[in-house]
C-alpha cells in the first residue's frame, strides 16, 4: 500500500478484487490505465467541489461527508467491513502514513500474510477467512 491506494473517497484501491486479481488488473483509482468503468465515471472523483483536482481526498472538503461520501459509507460498512469515512478521519488526525501502517497491518491474512480483499468473505490467496467480512454476507 502506498498514498496512490487511497481513493479519493477514502476506500483503499488494494483491498479491491480488481485490484488483487491477476489477469485484467485495475491500476486503482489515483493511477492512469486500466480501470472498470464505475471508476473512471466515478461521480465522488468528478466531484465539482474538487476543482479540477481529481485525486484530492473528500475529507479536504468543507461537506465532508457529503451525501454521496455517506451512501457508500453506509454500504462499505454494511457490506464489505470497511469505513471509507473512518479512512478519510483517520488521514485528517494522525496522516496517511499511519493510516497506511494501520490498515496495511488490519487487512493481512492471519494464515498467509497477504491482504485480504473487501468484496470476499475469504483469502483470494490461501481460502483463509477474511474476519472482516461482515456476518451477514458469508
């Protein structure tokens, strides 16, 4: 994980299953190449209130958390584990550096080491189970 893995929305490219498959890879949202098209129209990265500025983080806007930011707060958390919101927070108090060490270290399989992924109730790597995976989709 690097700064390029933060979306500007707060999810962390590297958790995503496009991003950890290995053939037709996503490059992540911050990066030019190959994208799904939900990321390259993404309405939160477009944003008018960015300027311009695609790759700047929504916890620098004065409507953090806006309510586009909140819809896929509600449905990270509900369906996946994970708080874009939280992520934004957490860079805004303590810096991305330490929210990078923090998630790198939350998000690693327990059995094989490697990260887990947001969207699978298991390890695309080991078939490990993903603790963070909310109960009610396994």
């Amino acid at each position: 994980m690097n700064s390029k893995s933060i979306a500007p929305c707060g999810i962390i490219c590297d958790l995503c299953s496009g991003f950890q498959r290995s053939k037709n890879r996503c490059v992540g949202c911050n990066n030019t190449g190959n994208k799904p098209s939900h990321c390259t129209t993404c309405s939160i990265k477009m944003c008018p209130e960015k300027n311009g500025d695609e790759k700047s983080r929504c916890n620098k806007c004065s409507r953090f958390p806006c309510i586009k930011i909140r819809k896929l707060e509600k449905r990270y958390v509900n369906k996946y584990g994970e708080s874009p919101v939280e992520n934004l927070r957490n860079i805004s108090e303590s810096g991305i550096n330490a929210l990078i060490k923090s998630e790198s270290e939350k998000w690693r399989c327990i059995q094989c080491g490697n990260l887990l992924c947001v969207h699978r109730k298991a390890c695309m790597v080991c078939g490990a189970e993903n603790h963070h995976f909310p109960g009610d989709n396994k």
